[in-house]
C-alpha cells in the first residue's frame, strides 16, 4: 500500500508543475498585460516602459516564468499590481477568512446531506424520499447569490436582525457574539448551497446499495430493516461519501467566492474577483494556482484515503 | 418518530423555498415596501450595526462610508495612484493645494509667486502645520516629497508631471516656509502639475528606499483632518480625527471606509443604515426609496466627458459624418441613459461644461433630420451602413447605443451595435485600422485646456478618430506656450470650434458623480465634493 501511495504522491508532482505552466501561459497569452492595468492615460511612453522594467515584464517569458515559480517556491507570491501588497501577506489574512466560513458550513451540510440522503434512499418512492428529492432538487438550481440576496433582503433589511456587511463590526474583532451575528447568513448560504448535490450523491449511492444481492439476502434470512441499513448498506454508502471529503479540499480556497463577494465577507472570494476585474494578474495566476493544486491534492487525498479504508484496494496496492 | 421529523423537516425546508420565491418577487423593489422596516427599526427592537457601535464607543460619532474596493495597507504618497488609495490618501495627508474646476483651494501651501519669465513658482508654505506625530512641518518634507517624485526608479504616479524631455522640474528650498519650483519651459499648466500631489514627512520616510513596500507605509504619519487608527484587509479602514489639524479640529471622531464590493450588498446596506454614503449609478438610486431610507443625493460633476468617435480612417467622406451627426438628439441620449437631467450636463465641445474655457460657441450639431438627410445626399453615399462598437458590460453605453441606433434608423442608416469588453474595446482603438467606424468611450482629463491635447492632436496617444488636421496641432502648441489668460481662451475656443467642425468628434453627455447621503450627514457643500476623493475636506463634515 505503502508503494502505491508513494506513486499517486510522485504523479503528482509533474501535474502540479504543469499546471503552473499552464497558469502562467495563459495568463501570459491573454491579450492585456498587467501594464495595460498599471498605466494610465496620462503617462508617457517612457514612464510606462519604466513600469515595465521595474516588474521585469521586459525580460523573456522563460525568464518571468522561472522567477515566478522561484518566488512561489519561497513562498514569495509576488505582490499585488493594484494595492502593492505583498500577496502572501495578504492571503495570510484572508485565507483563515474563508476556512472559518467554508469549513463549518461544508461540515455541516455534509451531515445533514448524509443523514437526509440515507433517509431518502432508504424510503424510495415514499413521501420522505419525494420531499428530500424535490428539495434538492431546487437546491440545486438556486444560485446561492440570489438565496445570499433574499437573506439579506429578508432578515438584514426588513426584519433588521442581522448585520448585512463583513465579518466584523468596526472595533469589535473580538467579541464572538458580534462574529456569529455577522456569520449566520453567509453560512446558511453555504450550507444551502453545499447540501443539495452531496444530498444527491449519497441518496443514489443508498439506492445501489439497496439494490445489491446481499441485501436480498439479508432480507432472505429475515433481518430487520434497521439492521440492513446501518450494519450493511450504511457502511456501503459512506465508502464513496468519505472519499469525496477529498475533493472538497480546494473549497477551502474557492468554495465561496460568490457569497463571500455578496457578504464582503473578507476572504479569498472579494479578493479573487477584485483582482480579476482590476487586471490584478500575480494574483489571479497565485489562487489559480493554489486552487488547482489543491484539485491535485484532494484526488490524491481521496486515493489515499479509498485505499486506506477499503480493503480490496489495500490489497490490489 | 423518525418519519414524523423528516415530514416536519421537508415541510420547513419547502416552506423556505416557496417563501423564498415570494419574497424574491417583492425584493425587485425594496425600497417601495422599505417603509415600514425603516420607521419600524426606530422603535428600537433591531438596531443597526452602525448605531450599536457608536453607542458602545461612548458617543463618539462615526462616518461610514461604503467604498467598493481595499485600498490596501501599502497607500503611500509616490506610487499609490488607485481611486480608494487616494481617498485614504486624501484623509491622512495634504498637498500644497488642491487644484480644481473652480479654482485654487490652498492647504499646505498659502499663496504662489510665479516669476515674470513664467518659469518659477515660489510656494508660501504655512508655518503652523504639525505631522501626526509632533515634528514641525517645514519646506524640507516638501523637497524631499518632490524629489522622490521625480526619481525614475520610485516610479511615481507625478513623474510625467514633473519630468520632461527638456528637463525635470527643478525644486528649492528658499528657506524654512518658503520653496521654489521652476519649469524647464513655459507651461501654463504648470501651476496644475504641482497640484494634488501629497506631502510626506521627511524625517519618517528619509531611510526608505522602496516606498510601495516598507514598514513605515502601514503607520502613517501625516498632515490630514484624520489619522489612520485601524486597517482590517478586506473589511475596513478606519480613521480618528486629528485634533491638531491645522484647518481646525474634525467634527466627526471616526470616519470608516467600508469595503464593500457588490453592488446589491452596498444597495441595501445604505438603506438599512448599516454605512452613512455610498456612490450609485442613476438606475439604482432610482430603484431606492430615498425618503423612507432617510438619504439624500448628491450629483456632483467630475468633469467627465462622454463621447462617440467617428473613425476618419474609415468614415472619410466629412458630408457623411456631419450626417450622422445632424440625426442624433443628445439631450435623448442622455436622458435615456442617466434617467434625470439633474444628473448630467450637456457638453457641446471636447471640454467638460464645468471648465472655465468651455464654450458653447461652437457648431452644436443639434438634431436636424432635414440637413442630415442634405448631407447624406451631399455625401453621394447610397444606403449608408455603418457599426458602432461600445462596452457591452456598462451599462449607460449600451443604452445610448440603441437610442443611437434607433436615431440614425430614422435617418436612413443602417447601424449594426457591437457590444464587446471594454478592455477589448480599447485595445481596437488603439489599432489604425480598426475595423469599426464609431465607438463610444469617456475621459477625465485635467483642469488645464492642454492635457486634452493627447485626444486631438494629430497621431496623438487617444486620437481614435485618425484624422490629419495640422490647425488643430497648430493651435494646441500654440495654447500650450501662451500665458496670457484672455488669449489663451481665445485659441481654446477656435480649437473647440475646429474640432466640432471636423465632425469626427461627438460629446454625448457629461454624467455626474451620485453621492447618496444618509440625512444625520451635514455639512456636505463645506466639506465639498471634488472628483476622485469624493470629499475635498472631510474635517467639515457633520453628523448629528
């Protein structure tokens, strides 16, 4: 097992140097440059080719390339076009930002989804199943933008109960009542948004299980309901539900831009979107970057974890 | 008991969703059921944030206002050049003088001297300024400001102000209040070119060599109405008054920036009195029950020029464009796309109507199907056709291309509407043998007549419309070595006259600024409303 572990872990790594490869190429490729958002209209030819010597934007591309992977390497993200701050400064800021709303919400709509799913599956055809069903179903097609829009409309505008903007109130950083306040919607935005697919994943996944020849056996030899359901089929469904926590990783980074956004919520999201509207390119390629990386990582995370609870793979390794 | 909680459960959840699709439905409108919420939250049961902090903090009174990106920690004096940058910019420092439509506002500085061969500038600094953190302000901070400016590798957003190809501006010190720039040539711009630019304290910044980076930029120390007190990335900045400042002491303890990047978050936010302003575009403010929200608007003129270039490389025939301008209605145009005539002013030359060398005697082109129709026969062009490319993602230009096109229909054009990006848009223009032949596009330039001069001189860096027209160079080079006021108004007006005659150049409207106030703000006329920091002197403003 040990071996196949340590094979994902070294087909990782070229991916990952592609992918900065292809960040960067693309980046580069796009047909403004990050001068275009550092000059204006005022300034000469001469000051804007001195712009572009002090960043080294006049040096060949291999060059920039190599001096940007070196910097991301040493934990040197490279600073922000716009603002000039250091970007690995400021995702240590805002990263936390994110995980303290992406992690409770992914958390909790994970249980809700496995405990909703598991019902539904488990009752096919019957009311509950039809409910869960039909409200997953809308969950899905409800962008969370507009779900975060109508929680502000309804409970910070009309009814006045909650804050609309931020994570903090101005000069309240540490009262943790004034943290959830400003926390519950954009969580229940999250969780609203995260539940119905994952609702989705483990009722179909209880449905197969249902459908297999063990459970026709254990019925057979007159097994109670509850007992097929969390001493078999359960341990069936969860297999595939774990390993998807593996997947979830880069959520962490991107899992809730748009109602980060919509909340200014300080996270990643704002800081994401600022840059790409401002032309802000060190920092889109940086979180692309450590977005797609963490794609790499998850699957590799979901491998190992597969391999590691289910035992025919432990043996085929 | 389980399927009891799950019927329960699915009942909730559905109930959300269809009271949510109510909801939604009235939500289009908020302002017209706003009413209630507003006067009902005044009873007291669900207080704002922004009431509940300024009361926790003891009375002090606290200005927030929404700004729709971060302006960073780094905000420094040289290279910071970003409209929320500036504005925090605007808070902790001050320049000489500020240098407006209207004129000269002196802060740091008291008077100027300009010498009889109009290349010297002697600057009267104020002898009772003190930095945030005691020293005294002296000529020497002003020195050492320019200096850095002028320096190639710092990179300063000044630098093309203050050096030219025949020189840099050179700055001295007379003595302790008293300094002298002088220009490598004549300019009357000049005076404008030493303008806006911040002061920073010597004796703070004196050992640092990279001024985006360094650790003195996240302490500030500085000559403003307030001090920079608190940066939360993301969330907010915040200020505390300056009780030293040399134009008297803020009214309001702290003044909040609060970043707040979508549109419909910072919308409700002022209306729910979560922030005190916020700028808004016609159609939102339209949208919001002003009354009930207790808010008031500010329209404010930035100078800004809308326009549509017709592209000459294209359209040659000159009959043919003052066809297709003769079938435009402006004042249709603008009212279609800014919703009140309150909002905009008519320009009828390249110069915003706010300058002092705006004229309105020139070839207005005002709506006159009959002469288009005239022209167009004149032009011998048979079933004209033409494309119009503007930014698909704004808005106000999207609007006034479809009146433009629905004009010109009626004048026997065939217009095809391209909306594309706008980084895109810009990016044709640039291109001489762009393949569109009118565009719409916009511009603050400066105070001064000359700074337009990159718009309308032959082969010049935003001449989209690449026409050869060696008077109107003639006549900018002219205006820019001039120093004779009268004069000088004369050749800008036969430029602007020129320019209208070429017909290539068409300015659509010059919109305002929307500031949208919460009613518990005064003092807005003193504080005054200038372009890019919103407020000239936030130490003016009231909050009851």
């Amino acid at each position: 097992m040990a071996r196949y572990i340590l094979k994902r872990i070294l087909t990782a790594i070229p991916m990952v140097l592609l992918i900065t490869v292809l960040c960067f190429a693309l980046m580069h490729f796009a047909p403004y440059d990050a001068i275009d958002a550092m000059t204006t209209p005022k300034m000469s030819q001469e000051t804007i080719n001195l712009i572009k010597a002090k960043y080294g934007y006049d040096q060949p591309v291999y060059v920039q390339y190599v001096r940007w992977l070196d910097g991301i390497m040493n934990g040197n993200f490279g600073y922000s076009i716009v603002t000039k701050q250091s970007i690995a400064a400021d995702l240590a800021v805002r990263l936390p930002n994110t995980v303290k709303l992406v992690l409770p919400a992914f958390i909790t709509a994970y249980i809700l989804a496995v405990v909703l799913g598991l019902i539904a599956g488990a009752n096919k055809n019957k009311k509950a199943d039809k409910i869960i069903d039909a409200v997953s179903s809308v969950g899905i097609a409800v962008p969370s933008f507009w779900f975060a829009m109508l929680l502000i409309f309804v409970l910070g505008y009309k009814l006045k109960l909650l804050p609309i903007v931020g994570m903090h109130a101005v000069g309240k950083e540490s009262s943790i009542a004034d943290f959830l306040k400003h926390f519950i919607m954009p969580f229940l935005t999250l969780t609203v948004s995260f539940m119905p697919a994952n609702i989705k994943f483990v009722r179909s996944s209880t449905l197969t299980q249902f459908s297999e020849d063990y459970v026709l056996v254990q019925r057979a030899f007159g097994a109670t309901k509850s007992e097929i359901m969390f001493k078999h089929v359960c341990k069936n469904v969860l297999l595939p539900v774990i390993t998807r926590l593996g997947m979830a990783l880069p959520l962490l980074v991107t899992g809730a831009i748009i109602t980060e956004t919509v909340f200014s919520w300080p996270g990643v999201g704002p800081y994401f979107i600022k840059a790409i509207q401002g032309m802000d390119y060190p920092i889109v390629m940086i979180i692309l970057v450590l977005s797609s990386t963490l794609v790499i990582l998850g699957n590799l995370l979901s491998d190992i974890l597969y391999c590691l609870i289910d035992p025919r793979i432990k043996e085929m390794g | 008991m389980k399927k009891n909680f799950m019927k329960r459960a699915g009942i909730l959840l559905a109930a959300v969703m269809v009271l949510g699709g109510l909801t939604a439905c009235g939500g289009k409108d908020p302002a017209a059921e706003g009413t209630t919420a507003v006067s009902g939250s005044s009873a007291g049961a669900g207080e704002t944030t922004a009431e509940a902090a300024k009361t926790s903090e003891g009375g002090e009174s606290t200005f927030t206002y929404a700004i729709a990106g971060d302006p960073g920690a780094n905000v420094n004096v040289i290279t910071t050049s970003d409209r929320f940058g500036l504005m925090t910019l605007k808070m902790i420092y001050s320049p000489l003088y500020m240098y407006n439509a209207d004129g000269i506002n002196y802060f740091l500085a008291k008077s100027i001297d300009t010498s009889d061969d109009n290349l010297s500038y002697t600057m009267h600094l104020r002898d009772d300024v003190k930095w945030s953190d005691g020293e005294k302000f002296t000529a020497d901070d002003v020195v050492f400001t320019f200096e850095a400016m002028e320096k190639e590798e710092n990179a300063g957003w000044a630098y093309s102000q203050l050096v030219y190809k025949e020189g840099a501006v050179k700055i001295e010190k007379v003595d302790d209040y008293t300094v002298k720039l002088t220009m490598p040539f004549v300019n009357s711009a000049a005076v404008e070119m030493f303008s806006q630019i911040f002061i920073m304290p010597k004796h703070v910044y004196e050992n640092v060599t990279n001024f985006e980076n360094n650790d003195v930029n996240t302490k500030p120390v500085g000559t403003g109405p307030y001090v920079m007190s608190e940066y939360s990335a993301g969330s907010y900045v915040k200020f505390t008054k300056n009780e030293n400042y040399f134009l008297g002491a803020p009214s309001i303890d702290n003044i909040v920036y609060r970043i707040i990047e979508n549109e419909n978050t910072a919308m409700t936010a002022i209306q729910s009195g979560e922030v005190d302003a916020w700028i808004g575009t016609p159609a939102q403010v339209a949208q919001m029950n002003l009354d009930s929200a207790n808010l008031t608007v500010y329209p404010y003129q930035e100078g800004r020029v809308a326009y549509m270039m017709i592209n000459a490389a294209r359209v040659q025939n000159e009959d043919l464009r003052k066809a297709i301008l003769y079938a435009l209605d402006k004042k249709a145009i603008a009212d279609a796309a800014l919703l009140s005539s309150d909002y905009y002013d008519l320009p009828w030359s390249f110069m915003p109507p706010n300058s002092k060398f705006f004229t309105e005697d020139v070839e207005k082109y005002e709506q006159n199907l009959d002469k288009s129709k005239e022209y167009l026969a004149a032009s011998g062009v048979q079933k004209p056709e033409l494309n119009l490319a503007y930014s698909g993602s704004d808005s106000l230009q999207s609007t006034s291309a479809l009146l433009v096109q629905e004009q010109l229909e009626k004048a026997g054009f065939k217009v095809t509407l391209s909306g594309i990006d706008s980084k895109a848009l810009s990016q044709q223009m640039k291109d001489k043998n762009n393949t569109y032949d009118m565009y719409f596009g916009g511009y603050i330039m400066g105070i001064d007549p000359d700074t337009f001069s990159s718009l309308f001189e032959t082969g010049a860096a935003y001449n989209y419309m690449y026409y050869d027209q060696p008077e109107i160079n003639e006549l900018f080079a002219q205006g820019r070595k001039e120093t004779d006021e009268t004069k000088r108004k004369e050749i800008y007006t036969n430029i602007q006259k020129k320019i209208q005659d070429t017909a290539c150049f068409y300015p659509l409207y010059s919109n305002k600024r929307l500031l949208v106030v919460s009613k518990n703000v005064s003092g807005i006329d003193a504080a005054k409303l200038v372009p890019v920091y919103t407020f000239e002197d936030t130490s003016k403003l009231q909050k009851k």
